[in-house]
C-alpha cells in the first residue's frame, strides 16, 4: 500500500508529536510511505524574529494563504527545507526510519508556474490585482524520482517548496503539493492532518463523503477546511484512491485515519 501523508504546520507547533512517529514506524515495514509538510507559524515566527513581518491575503474563493515577496520566499525556504525538514528527518531516523529529505527543487522534483498576479479580497471587502509575487501553481511531479526512493525503501520527506520554469524557488500550498504528489503516484491514500478532528458540518463531524458532495460544501466552511477540501478533490482527480482528512493531535493520528477509525473519508 501506498501512503501520503501531509502534516500541516498546526500540528508541528510543538515537534513532531511522539504519537505520529510511532504510528509511522509501525507501518512503513509493510507499505511505501511519503511525508509531505508544512510548517508556516514557524516561518511566520521567524521572519518576524528577523525583522520581516508577514502579510496575509485572501482570494475571493477564501483560501488564505501567506503573500511572498522575494524576501519573504527566501525565509520560507530558509525555515522549510533548511530546518523544518530536516528536524523531521532527524527524529524518523532516531527511530529506525530511512528518511530523506527533500524540497520540489531537488532534482526538480515539483515545477510550478510563477503567478504573475493575484486577485485578492482587500480589508473593505472589495477585489483587486496584486502583484503575484513568489508564489507558484503546481505544473508537474517528477513521480520517478519518489518512486525511485521508495523502491529502494527510503522514507521521502518532501518541503512545499517548487522551482519555476526560470529556476526559481517557488512557494506553493502544502496541501496543494501533497494531492499532486499522491495523484502522480496513484497512491491509495492521502491523510491530510490538521489541528480539527475532520469536515465539520452543523457541529458533526461527516464521516464520508463524495469529490462532488465536498465541492458543494466550500461556501459553509473555514478558510483552513477549504484548502484541505480542495486538495482531496484535486488528488482524487489525479489518481489518488481516497483522502482522509483527520486530526494530527490525536494518541495514533496516522494509523486512526488508515483504519477508518477518525477523520473524514473523501472518495467517489
């Protein structure tokens, strides 16, 4: 079995939490596993620890998402794939696990197309273009280079980070990236894990639901959710199986989802 997991930065607040680890050396003897993460507060703390206070924007369909000018993408590089990423690593391999680390630049790995201007919703509620900045739309997957690693039973430890067609580095949504990656492999599973137990509707927690089903409930959730909903659809449109989007706080947040036992399945 093939797993892709994402871990979003609301899980990382504290480390890598202890439940995760275990889980994940439980099932990596017996299935492929990739790992994509996030990571933002810390960047946002950081940059702020520099001197570069960050700015957030929001489209008119209510993703929220981190505007990245040169500076900026430079820092979120720098705390991704320089430590983020690599105190991953660092504790999978504590415990056992072959884990590589990598970024969408290594072996360009994940291409994107720079944005070349945003329309966002300013703070009197009104649209308007902006310049785009360093942000990128996902083009492309190198899935031979994962499959590589994996065949050669090596744990991918993936930062969302991407190179543009005039090589430069690209700050893309890890969700985003997590359903490309595991559309391009066909995985069976992709687990989103987020700092909510699931898709929430009316205070209730929807167990299953279908591509078309999730589609037609953005307009009724958070800005967080929307991202997360997306991404399910857009890796089930690439190949993806299914999607569990499921709470990365819980005692086994991967092996719950794998089991059916928490979170929100997404498939046709």
């Amino acid at each position: 079995m093939l797993i892709v997991i994402k871990i979003g930065g609301s899980t990382l607040e504290k480390g890598l939490p202890k439940g995760f680890i275990a889980d994940i050396v439980e099932i990596f003897s017996n299935n492929k596993v990739v790992i994509v993460h996030g990571g933002g507060k810390e960047v946002t703390r950081i940059a702020s620890k520099l001197g570069k206070e960050q700015k957030f924007i929001m489209s008119p369909e209510g993703f929220r998402s981190r505007y990245t000018d040169r500076e900026t993408v430079e820092i979120f590089s720098m705390v991704m794939v320089g430590k983020i990423n690599k105190e991953i690593v660092l504790n999978l391999q504590k415990n056992g696990l072959n884990a590589i680390g990598l970024s969408g630049l290594d072996a360009s790995l994940v291409n994107a197309k720079r944005k070349e201007r945003l329309i966002i919703i300013d703070e009197r509620g009104r649209k308007r273009a902006i310049a785009g900045g360093f942000t990128g739309k996902i083009s492309s997957v190198k899935d031979e280079v994962i499959n590589l690693l994996l065949q050669n039973d090596f744990l991918p430890v993936i930062s969302p980070v991407a190179i543009s067609e005039k090589f430069e580095i690209l700050n893309v949504d890890g969700d985003r990236m997590a359903a490309h990656i595991a559309g391009n492999l066909k995985a069976d599973m992709l687990i989103l894990l987020t700092d909510v137990e699931g898709l929430e509707l009316d205070g209730k927690i929807i167990k299953r639901i279908s591509p078309i089903e999730a589609k037609d409930l953005l307009k009724k959730v958070g800005p967080g959710m929307i991202t997360k909903i997306y991404a399910a659809i857009e890796a089930i449109n690439l190949g993806t199986k299914e999607v569990v989007i499921s709470s990365g706080l819980i005692e086994h947040p991967v092996l719950s989802p794998l089991k059916y036992k928490a979170g929100t399945v997404v498939r046709i």
